[in-house]
C-alpha cells in the first residue's frame, strides 16, 4: 500500500466538537508525536475537499523561524484501515453521507487505544466538508495540538527528573520539564535549566515579579519584562545578551487558561544581540496568589539547520503540567 507522507503546521480556533470519553481502550496508542493518520480515499484526497484538509494539517506552526507544518500526515484509503493502523495516537476519518444535513466534527478519546484521538469530519457532501475545512483550519488545528500537549504532559509528570522542592519553595508552583536539563542556573527569584547540546538545544526558564496591576499582562509590558530579565540573566559571546525580536517576526500574543490558569502567552523568536544565535520561543505568564506574584514560564530551542516542531512541543507540554503549590514562602 501507498503512504503518503508529509510535513505541516498549525494555527487555532473554536468550533463545537462531539467528545466522547469511552475510553475502550487499552493498549496504548502507538505512533510518532505530532502525526496524523488520516482515512480518505486516495482519489479523495486529491480532490478539492481533500486537499483543503491536507491544508488545516500542513498549516504552518506560528512562531518558528522556518516554516514547519504542525504534522506528520499518513494517508491510507480506508479498506487498509486495519487493527494495526488503529493504534495511531492521531486518526481522522472522512465520512460523507447524504444522512448529515450539515458538515461537523465529532471526537472520540480512547476509541481502540488509550491515548488516542479519533475525529471523524462528517458531512452530507464535498462541498460542505471543503468549506467547513477552511472556516475551521484554526479550530481542529488548535484540537490536535492541545491534545498532542496534554498526553506528552502527562508523560512527563511520570518521567520528568524535575527539580521539584526547589521550584515550589522558590516560586510556589509545581511543574515539570523533559529530562535532560541538567545545568542549572540559579539566582534570586530566577532559575534556568538547559541541556546545554550544541546542536538541539534546550531550556527552560522561570521568573517572577510582584504583581502590580492587569497591565503587566499586556503584550508590550511582557516583552519588556522579558528583555530586562534574560538580558540580565543569559549572555553570549562577546558582551551579547538575549532579547525579543520584533521586527521581522513580530512575537504573537494570546490570553489563555490551562488547567484553571489565565495565562498571557508570547510565541516568537528571541536572538542573542551582537551574536547570530536565536531560535523559538513560548512564554506563559500567571498570577501566583499565594505569593501575589506573577510567574513567568518560558521555553525555548537553539537548534540551527534542524527541524524545531517536537523540540518545541516536548517543551511546551510543561505548560500543561503547571499548578499552583499550597506552600507559603519562605
């Protein structure tokens, strides 16, 4: 049989979707992270509502210096979807019928591995599945993603070898990051961690302010904060220091809540000054009441001439381990 295999990235928006927590089953589910196994007819998929779907999934994942789709995509028709296949972490079924009177999405957790996503686009013809695939590129994108985050988050809360008593003494919030960032920096309300790898490089940052007023959330205020406080803190080679690029790839910003926590995020690039170095970036800022302090979470990569998309994820899944600790400062 013949795959067809493809890069893509990703976008967001908000749609309804039909979940359905069955969790029936249970093995878990298999496959490479941020892939997707999509069940189309191959005649289908190069039609005008197929390629509309390769296109929501070969959407380019914003804030990265190149671009990179957000997935991996595996065609196969739909009479070599067999148990093997129904394994894959990510599965989307085309289904069109004269019996729906609308085009929609329904999603199922679980359905033949634990793990797994099952969507299922339905729709009453070509037509209306091509423009629900267009006005909802964001949407189903967003879907995937989170759920990608979510179930790596998961895994990092049993695998992580996260420093965790200090960074709830020193900042009051539980949290844990990939394995392997084993040079700490530590310093007054700021701690760095990196696997200091010249070629796939990858860290973590965590700060914290008083909170004055809303408006240290704003987009401007953020970015300033940003480039006072890793400028100090991560220097380069010859006097250089980290800062925010803004005028070729202005940073993206977006209010958010994760697991009950209002986050203001920054998606960009940061650079060294005076340097050629740089790379991607994801910034998560919160209130912390009980420390009535703002915590700052970034993540980022230095990965010249290499993919970036899973380097990032992996590190952004640390987002969706975040909660606030009951632990009084010191």
């Amino acid at each position: 049989m013949k795959h067809l295999r493809l890069l893509f990235a990703f976008a967001t928006l908000s749609f309804i979707l039909s979940s359905c927590n069955n969790a029936t089953g249970w093995m878990s589910a298999s496959s490479a992270s941020n892939e997707v196994l999509v069940i189309i007819d191959k005649d289908e998929w190069l039609e005008p509502h197929g390629r509309a779907l390769f296109d929501v999934l070969n959407s380019p994942m914003p804030g990265m210096p190149q671009k990179e789709a957000n997935f991996k995509i595996l065609q196969i028709d739909p009479t070599n979807f067999t148990n093997t296949f129904k394994m894959a972490r990510n599965i989307m079924v085309v289904n069109i019928s004269n019996i729906y009177t609308e085009a929609k999405m329904g999603a199922e957790i679980n359905k033949y591995a634990s793990g797994q996503i099952v969507l299922t686009l339905k729709a009453p013809d070509k037509d209306a599945l091509e423009t629900f695939l267009r006005d909802n590129q964001d949407r189903i994108v967003d879907y995937i993603v989170k759920k990608e985050l979510e179930r790596t988050a998961q895994w990092l809360k049993k695998e992580a070898a996260t420093p965790k008593t200090y960074i709830r003494n020193e900042f009051g919030i539980e949290i844990d990051y990939p394995k392997g960032l084993s040079n700490i920096t530590k310093d007054e309300n700021f701690y760095w961690a990196t696997n200091n790898s010249g070629g796939s490089r990858q860290d973590i940052v965590i700060y914290s302010l008083p909170y004055t007023s809303e408006t240290i959330f704003e987009k401007d205020s953020l970015i300033k904060i940003r480039n006072r406080v890793l400028g100090k803190h991560i220097k380069g080679a010859a006097n250089s220091q980290m800062t925010t690029s803004t005028s070729l790839f202005p940073p993206l910003y977006r209010k958010i809540e994760v697991n009950g926590i209002f986050r203001a995020e920054l998606r960009g690039l940061w650079e060294m000054t005076n340097d050629m170095m740089g790379g991607p970036f994801v910034s998560q800022a919160f209130v912390n009441e009980n420390r009535g302090r703002v915590t700052f979470v970034e993540v980022y990569v230095y990965a010249p001439e290499k993919k970036k998309r899973n380097l990032m994820r992996n590190l952004e899944a640390s987002f969706y381990t975040i909660s606030i600790s009951n632990v009084a400062e010191n």
